[in-house]
C-alpha cells in the first residue's frame, strides 16, 4: 500500500515534464531548437552543477535572503516545543497521509524519478524542453540534498521521535522545495504555486510524523528554494528561447511552448 502511494505522488510530481512534453508538440515543425540542445544533459551535468551553484550562492539576493533566514530561524527556535504539541499526540494530518508524503517525497524517489523521466525524454522521445526540466529538477536535488546531508552530519541535531541525529534540515521537505522553486521558475506560477503548496504540506507532514521539528522544515523549505531558484535561473539563461504558456480557447484549454525570436 505504501509504495502504491508513493507512486502515486510520483505521477503527480511527473507530471510536470509530462505537460512540457505535451507543449512541445505545439511548436510548428519550421522551428528549430537552439544549437545547444544537441549536447545533451547527461554531458553537460558536471559544468550544470558549477553554474547552478554560483547562481544559488554567488547572487546577492540569495545571500540576504540566507543572513535573513538564520536571524529567523534563531527566532522560530523558541516555537518549536509549541508547535511540536500541537501536532502531537493527536497527529491531525494523519498517519497515512503522512506515510504518503514520506514514500512520495523520499529524496531517493524524487532523485529516481527525475533520472527516469530525463532517460525517457531525452534518449525514447523528440522532446528537449522536457529532458531539460527533468535534468534541471535531478541537478537541484543532487546540490539541495547534498548540502542537507553535510548540514545534517554538521549539526547533529536529534529528531522529536528520537530515532537518530540527522533531523536539521529536514531531507524531504529541502527536496519538495527544490523542486517547486525548479517549476516556479522554468513555468511560472500557474505550476510553481501548486508545486509550492504541495511541497508545503510534504513539510507539515514531516512535524505531523513527529520527525522534524519547525526549524527543520523552514531551514530545508529555505534550502530547497534558494537551490532550486538558482537552477531554474541558470537553465533560463542557457535555454532562453522557450518557455510554456496556457492557451485558452472558447470551449478548450491547453499548453504551448513558446519560441521566442
């Protein structure tokens, strides 16, 4: 049962290189992709990492944003214990709500299913825009969860359940971010707000289940945001020319992929 749940929110997760797929069977045949889209993602994975780190790390903004989430994260501390017993012993959300999201939102899941689609889109289909969103998706979970994992081993911080010492941040919930912030920013907000919102109840999940406290899950939403924005900033630049829209119609609704002259 768990892992048809997982799988579940594996399709939900895939579905957002399923529509780019979709989109790009919008774009007229006289259009020819950027030369770049030869080399393929696989190839250009080690040099993607570098600039994905240097747009996550090396922008100002970011960087604020992280002084800025350490001075509230020293603050959130004191609410921890309080909000730690308003999710338990009742559990509201649920034990199998919350063993969805701990299946669905595994970073091993979410790492295997980016790598599944990024095969399928690249090497099986004629769909460039989808393989780069999938690769886009695996290099933002490589760098979120690497750093959540050196972060774990740093701080050593125990877990509510007392199970072991790799609680801060929290693992699932950096992931989910990282691939919300990824969406929002490759898609916009008609995907990047439900991504958000998913990821945002994968993190509720984590304090319903007693393995993470607050501060664990907004120090790995901040995490898993700030990765994933770089990326998705750095895959804009490299790929500039495309970008999927919603078309409406009368009495129909689709997606295009836009190319840009």
């Amino acid at each position: 049962m768990k892992q048809f749940l997982a799988l579940l929110f594996l399709v939900a997760y895939t579905t957002t290189t399923s529509l780019a797929y979709a989109g790009e069977k919008n774009i007229s045949s006289d259009v020819s992709p950027p030369e770049k889209v030869e080399k393929t993602c696989a190839a250009d994975f080690p040099r993607h990492l570098g600039h994905d780190l240097k747009e996550t790390f090396w922008n100002r903004w970011h960087l604020l944003t992280i002084g800025l989430g350490i001075g509230a994260l020293a603050g959130l501390h004191e609410a921890d214990p309080s909000v730690q017993r308003s999710f338990q012993p009742g559990r509201p959300l649920g034990k199998k709500f919350d063993d969805v999201m701990k299946w669905g939102a595994n970073p091993f899941v979410l790492a295997g299913g980016s790598l599944v689609s990024l095969a399928i889109t690249e090497l099986l289909m004629d769909a460039p825009k989808a393989a780069r969103t999938s690769g886009a998706i695996f290099e933002a979970l490589m760098l979120t969860e690497s750093i959540t994992f050196a972060l774990q081993l740093a701080t050593h911080r125990g877990r509510p359940d007392g199970s072991n010492n790799k609680s801060f941040p929290s693992g699932h919930t950096s992931g989910a971010f990282a691939i919300a912030a990824v969406t929002e920013g490759l898609y916009g907000p008609w995907f990047g707000v439900p991504a958000f919102a998913l990821a945002g109840l994968v993190g509720a999940s984590r304090i319903d289940s007693n393995k993470h406290v607050l501060t664990d899950v907004v120090a790995g939403a901040l995490l898993g945001t700030l990765v994933g924005l770089g990326t998705a900033q750095f895959h804009k630049q490299e790929y500039p020319k495309y970008f999927l829209a919603p078309t409406f119609g009368d009495r129909t609704a689709g997606l295009s992929l836009v190319h840009s002259f």
